[in-house]
C-alpha cells in the first residue's frame, strides 16, 4: 500500500454535491476574509472526509456476521424488531453501532442473504447514542434472509444532527457481505437484531469497522463476551 492511500480515499458519489457546495462557500469566504476563507476549506476537507468510502476487506467464511457500521458498540441488550419488517415479535438481542460526524458513514451488509422486506419510518432526531432512539426517530430497516432461512434485521436510524437516510437496495436484491447498502447524513447509528440463541461476540465500547469487525459467529458456542477498558 502507498503512503498516500493511507490518507487518501475514494469518496462516495453522494457526497460530490456537497463537496462542491462547501468549496463554494470557502471561496466566497475567501472574497470576505482570508481567515474565512481557511475556515471554509477546512470544513471543506471535513465534508469530503465525512463521505469518503474505504476499500473493505470482509471475511467470508460462512457463519459470520460483520458490523454494518464504523463506529463504537453503544447498546447492546434484547429489543423486538421494528414493526414494519412484519418479523417475529419476539425480543432478539440488538447489538448498536454509534458513529460519530468523524467516522466513515457507508453502510454495508453484515450477512450475506436475499433482502426480504424494507420498511422506512419517519420520526424524531433524538441522539443516536439514546436506547428510545431506536423507538423514536426516523429509520430504515432491513430484514435480510440467510441461506439457512434464519433472518437478521438492520436498521439504519437518524441521528440527531442526520437529516437523511440513503438505502441503495431494493426487496428481493440478492447481497453478499460486506457489499454497501446505504449510508446516513451527518452521525447516527446502526441496530443489528441477531437471530434467536446466536451471543455477540463484540461488548461495549468496542471500535467497529463496517465490513471487516465481526459482531458474531453463528457456527460459535462461545458465551456473549465481557471486556475490560483500559
């Protein structure tokens, strides 16, 4: 790898328009004051490194599955799949991505399966980082069936400074893990309902990278794991 790949990355397509509205903004600060001007292409710089989107590189032995998003394991507890998905009614343990405006904000499939429903929501822009979050704000979410027939949802929900949720995919799309499926505008988080006896293998606090981290092996017996910080 190239140093320069190290610090340079490829941006998403959805993030051009906004690159170029605040490099326009930086050049008319520059026509006010020099020191705005500066300003402005910092932010610039920030924009362009809020969409960029990394190379990946997924495991893909069968049984894992891996986080949807960069961020840190900010919940993890048992919770019932959104309603508009029409999955059981039964509590599943959700496991929840926060990322934060610096973190990369694509989001990939963390199994691979047919995607089987696709539910959006409207609602608030509670902070993600809140458990009513989940319950309360805007949202879309995806139930993905796995070859097995077992079923896992992940929600993509707004955050308080997202103002827009983008889903690539449709219903009935065939996806791998790892392949990109949407991203969120600007900070937010992701929930990840896991199917019924299957432990994560990740605990609080923990750093994600979306489409590398592995969240949980369903071929594992090991026990939901403890961590200590330090």
């Amino acid at each position: 790898m190239r140093m320069r790949d190290t610090f340079i990355k490829p941006m998403h397509p959805e993030g051009r328009k906004f690159v170029a509205i605040f490099a326009a903004i930086a050049f008319v600060l520059f026509l006010l004051a020099d020191f705005l001007g500066w300003i402005g292409v910092g932010l610039t710089v920030w924009c362009y490194y809020f969409f960029r989107d990394p190379k990946r590189a997924t495991p893909t032995r069968e049984g894992l599955l891996v986080s949807p998003a960069d961020g840190i394991v900010s919940l993890i507890e048992k919770a019932v799949p959104p309603a508009e998905l029409g999955m059981s009614d039964q509590a599943l343990t959700r496991v929840s991505v926060f990322m934060s405006v610096f973190n990369c904000h694509v989001n990939r499939t963390p199994i691979a399966g047919k995607i089987l429903a696709i539910g959006y929501r409207p609602g608030k822009f509670l902070n993600a980082s809140l458990d009513k979050a989940s319950v309360d704000n805007e949202r879309n979410s995806l139930c993905i069936e796995m070859a097995d027939g077992r079923q896992i949802a992940v929600v993509q929900i707004a955050g308080l400074v997202a103002r827009r949720i983008v889903c690539f995919v449709s219903k009935g799309q065939l996806m791998q893990t790892g392949e990109r499926f949407g991203l969120i505008r600007f900070g937010s988080r992701l929930d990840v309902y896991l199917p019924e006896g299957v432990e994560p293998l990740v605990s609080l606090g923990q750093t994600m990278v979306a489409g590398e981290s592995v969240i949980a092996d369903f071929t594992a017996q090991e026990a939901a794991r403890i961590a200590r910080t330090g």
